[in-house]
C-alpha cells in the first residue's frame, strides 16, 4: 500500500525569551493510505506541534529546524503558504479539540460548513448546500435542511464536534488529522464520535491520524500507534504491538493509567509520578530517565537508538539492548528479550 504521508527526522522548535524549546525533536513515521494512526502522549510530548508542523500552523515563534513531510508523493515542507492553502482545507482536513472555540459563533452552521466547497472547489452556492446538507446526515444531524441555518450555540457540544468532522470532510479529504476530538465531550458522545470515525474511514477510505493522551481512544479505531515522549517517539507498532507486547515503560505507564474493563491488567491505577522534561534543555540521554522505574547508568548518557523488535515495531529504550539486564515487563509478567 501506498504512504500517504512520510515525515522524516522533522524537528521543530519555538523562540521564546527564555530560549529555544525544542518541541519536535527528530520525529519520523509514515501512514499509509486509508489506514489510522494514533498518536499518543502527555500534554507537552510533542504530538500536537508535529501536527501542527505538517499543517503549517505553528505560532509566529515556531519554525520547522529540520527534516522533510512528504505527502501523497509530494515534499510540503517548504511549500509557500499560498500553496498549502490549497492542500489545507481540500486534501488534508482537521478536527480540533474544542469546536465552540475553532467555531465562528457569528455565522450559521451553513455558511460555515460551506466555505471549503466554496473557496476550494468553486461549486455555486446551491451545490454547495446540497452537499452540506448530505454531509451533516453522514455525521447524523438530523433535519440538516434547518440546522444549516442555526448558529454553534444552538448546538449541544457533541453536535458541534459532528459539525467539526463534517466540515473537516465536506471536501473529501485523502486525510483528516484529529487532535484530541474527543476530550471536551463525555463518554457516551465520545463513543459515538469514534464510532462515527470509524465508519467515514470505512466508507470514504480516508487516512486518519488521531492524537490523543488516552490509548484506550486508539484502541478500536488505529492501525498502528506512535507513543511520544519529551517531542520524539519512544515507541511504535501495531495495536497488538503496544497493547500486547510493548517493551518501553513509558507505554507500560500509559497503560497502566487506563482503566481496562476487560482487566487484562491486574492492578490499579497508577499514574506517571514526576514531570515531563524542559525542552529548553532536552536531557542527552533518554529523555524519560528522570521518571523511569528501570533507569541505568547508560540511559543517562546515551540516548537509546529505536530497536527492531519485528517488522513493525520499534521502541527506543536500552532494556532492549542485547546486553541489558533482564526485568519483568510489569504488564504481562514476562522478561524483555524473551
Ligand atoms: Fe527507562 Fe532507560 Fe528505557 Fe529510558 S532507556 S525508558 S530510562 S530503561
């Protein structure tokens, strides 16, 4: 299957007063068409930036250091604005966390829903409403015909986040990045929204990347998952991979913070004590040292290389060194190299 998007080595900072923060920092992995990757981390692990590098939003202080985004065959790294204009919107839509805020709460639903048609494919006004209308019933509003005539705060929260992902698909995009969707909204519409994405990804084989600080949101929708830590990624796989047999302890503590009604893990709630790392000063060596159970003499040092565990997974940590001591995985009671 064809990559949709490459992104290699891409590193990105922003210029403060205080310095630089490298917020991005050496990220690479690719998606392939109609699959879905999740990307999953704490606030501040770098997941949002490198999306909003792919998109080119970063703030006035922000600027992409290195590395290059490929997609659908084509280098965006250093395309004009006026040129990604054309991608953004059209070829690659987004679905933000909070859709009261990415909403205007001055123009109607329809007016809103209609600007993509309207400034990429220059459809007339009557086009574009039909269009709306059939896109507001995939993401089940229903009476669209009187809903495109209401404003954001007519609509509950969940509803708004249907009008996000409507708008994000309403020109058939080839990808639609989701950056925490979910996390303004309580479980039950949050299971809908998922179960809503799931189904546009089966019906209009559109790549998704979602990014999310819960795995268990992955779980049922991803292909492959990406875990971030301290702005680069610390381990990748398939779903299986990282629920399954995941061999980095910063994944091992995303999962052990989930609550897992199927109680595969036998133990409670344990959260990641300590703080993730100032990125004015990345540490030399891994950057979850500072918070690890299992850190060594060489974890400090040494940044970890990603070790190949099997043709789809790698995780950057020295316990997967040929060398390492061998220490039970807490998840599945089994040692590492085993
Ligand atoms: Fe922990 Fe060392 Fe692995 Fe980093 S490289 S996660 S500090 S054991």
């Amino acid at each position: 299957m064809e990559n949709i998007l490459e992104v290699n080595n891409l590193c990105t900072s922003f210029y403060t007063y205080a310095g630089e923060v490298k917020a991005v920092r050496d990220v690479s992995f690719s998606l392939k068409k109609g699959d879905a990757l999740g990307i999953v981390g704490e606030s501040g692990s770098g997941k949002s930036v490198t999306m909003m590098s792919i998109m080119r939003l970063l703030s006035d202080n922000g600027k992409i250091t290195d590395g290059t985004i490929t997609f659908s065959g084509t280098n965006i790294t250093n395309l004009k604005k006026s040129e990604l204009k054309a991608i953004r919107g059209d070829r690659i839509g987004m679905i933000f966390q909070d859709p009261m805020t990415s909403l205007n709460p001055l123009l109607t639903i329809g007016r809103q829903l209609m600007e993509p048609l309207v400034v990429h494919r220059k459809i007339s006004k009557a086009e574009a409403e039909n269009k709306a209308i059939e896109m507001l019933k995939l993401v089940g509003i229903p009476e669209p015909e009187r809903r495109l005539k209401q404003y954001p705060h007519e609509f509950s929260g969940g509803m708004r986040q249907r009008v996000m992902i409507a708008t994000a698909l309403i020109c058939e995009p080839e990808l639609v990045i989701a950056d925490e969707p979910t996390t303004a909204l309580d479980v039950t519409i949050q299971a809908q929204i998922l179960e809503l994405l799931k189904d546009i990804k089966e019906k209009m084989n559109t790549s998704i990347i979602m990014i999310t600080h819960d795995l268990g949101i992955v779980a049922d929708l991803c292909d492959m998952i990406n875990v971030m830590y301290g702005g680069t990624i610390v381990e990748r796989g398939t779903k299986r991979d990282i629920f399954y047999n995941s061999r980095h302890p910063y994944t091992w503590g995303l999962l052990r913070s989930v609550p897992n009604p199927k109680n595969l893990i036998k133990e409670r709630l344990k959260p990641i004590e300590g703080q993730p790392p100032n990125l004015l000063n990345p540490p030399k060596g891994c950057p979850f040292a500072a918070r690890c159970d299992y850190a060594m003499g060489v974890c400090l040092e040494k940044k970890p290389q990603g070790f190949e565990i099997s043709d789809t997974q790698v995780s950057a940590c020295w316990l997967n060194h040929p060398d390492a001591p061998r220490i039970e995985n807490p998840l599945l009671g089994r040692k590492n190299n085993e």
